[in-house]
DNA sequence: AGAAATTTGTCCGTATGTATC
DNA sequence: AGATACATACGGACAAATTTC
C-alpha cells in the first residue's frame, strides 16, 4: 500500500504507542523495548518506519539505542553530578536557558548530548535542550 | 554499490560537506539550500541518504526545513533583544569537553549556538563545540 | 481561480554492512 | 562461527504544502 497517512503518519502513532507503554510502566526504565524485527510484525509496518517511531522516542528522550544490542526505555537520572558519557540526562534551566525557553530557573530541561567522530578523534560536540514535552517536531517534516 | 559505510557513512559526509558551505559562507544564512532533488544528482546518491544527512544538520542547528519551501540555513544573528548578538563565541573546555576532544581543561573551543523556534516558542537550543585551530573539517577522512 | 510544476514528507521492499551475543 | 539486532543505502510510489504559470 502507498501512503495514505492521513492525520497523523504512522512512525507517530506508533511512537505513541511505544511511549505509551513506557510511561505507564508496561516496558520499566531500563527494560530492552522488543527488536525491530518484532515491532515490524506487530505493527505491521515496514521496518523504516518503526526505526522512524524509535528515533522520535530517541529524540523525545524516552529511549537509548545502542548498535548490536538494542533500544532500552530511559531511566533520566536527575544527576547534576555529570561524569559519564550520559548520552541524556535531566538538568535544571540557568538563566540563559530560562530565558529562551520562557521558563523559570530550576525547570527541568532534557540535555542531549551527540559525538561526532572523525576517526579516532571528536570532530565536534553537539548538545541539544529542550522541555520535556515536546510533541511532533516540525523539524523533520 | 549497496552499502559500504567503511569510517564514515555517506550521509555524514554530505552532510559534512554542506555544512561546510554554510560556515564559509557558500550559502549564507537564511539561504535556501539546493533541492533535494539537485543533492542527489550532485552527490549521485540516494534521496533518502541526502535526506539523512540535511536532518543531521537540522539536528546540529544549522539548518530548518519547511514542507513544500526548502530547507534554509539557519540565521545566527537573529533579532530579538534577547540575544548577546554573537551566536558563536569562543569558550574554555571544561573537564567534559576536554576529555572527549583529549585536550587540557582550559582549551580553547568554539561553541556556536543556535535558537531553534516554532512559532514564538523556543523549540530547541542547540550547542556545538568544535575545536579552533585544527578541523574546519577534512570532509573525507 | 485553477492547474501544473516543484519540493518536502511518508511508506514500502530489498540488500548489505557492522556490532553484539 | 553462527545468530541476532541495529545501521546504511538504494529504488520506487504516493501524499501534502507551496509556488508558479
């Protein structure tokens, strides 16, 4: 079938969905979220679409994948004492943040953070904020 | 050719290389970008790679893409009376940034900033962190 | 106003590469 | 070495928003 996605597109259903499942505690922080191959048989979509839904969890902060393992459910550690490579983490707004954002200091922001490799080096760094609630995102549209 | 993604895959040096055009200049902020469509005659590469690469630089705040439009390069030195006019300035790394660059605490980067909205709502803020002198960028390792 | 062309968005199917178990 | 799981890339088709004629 073509691609009839009226209203919402399907990597989004399925996104809520899977977020769904998350929040209500049906897949625990931490928990491996099915494989691909799985997700492609319940949801009867192709598999570029369920990476599509995985990658809106990913960017909305409700999932981590890693290569040959798998996507596990986030557990956001409200850790300000940053030491690993936490690829995500929760972090309160300073001021500069507050502003842009139109919120007060202390409101909880989500921090990304994405390595770019050149080789063996670090060509850049590249750290994303955002509220948690993000919905949609008009950016990849 | 189906897929040898030996270093660095095909949609990171594109996208490298684009965003290589937009910091020289080559396509000044809030150009609009070639269409997908000349990408992927010039790179002689799938849509979906030059696809995959424009979202990479959505993602690293150096472009913004609207439905039917283009995709534009994003504008540094926006209005408003909120900004310290400068979007890229130069920062000392702190013990995270030096460690993944394997520089010295105190090193001086570059950090640019990029204020991603929707609407009148700050969307998103995304930083990256390059090193000075070295990179610009070897586009091909 | 309307139709066509342009440009980005979604979805499917297939094949191969790379990392992990 | 084999199996499993995610990553990259190609190609095709149709949908939706915008611009152009």
């Amino acid at each position: 079938m073509p691609t009839p996605h009226y209203g919402q597109p399907r990597y989004r259903v399925i996104a809520d969905e899977l977020r769904k499942r998350i929040e209500s505690g049906a897949i625990p922080p931490g928990a491996l979220l099915p494989a691909e191959s799985v997700l492609t048989s319940e949801f009867g979509a192709a598999r570029g679409t369920i990476r599509k839904a995985i990658a809106a969890l990913r960017e909305e902060g409700y999932a981590v994948t890693e290569h040959g393992r798998g996507t596990h459910a986030t557990r956001l550690t409200q850790s300000s004492a940053d030491e690993p490579a936490a690829s995500q983490r929760e972090m309160q707004a300073d001021a500069r943040l507050a502003t842009l954002f139109q919120v007060e200091v202390g409101t909880t922001l989500i921090e990304r953070e994405a390595v770019i490799r050149r080789g063996r080096q670090v060509a850049r760094v590249i750290r994303t904020y955002h509220l948690r609630r993000t919905d949609p995102d008009p950016a990849e549209r």
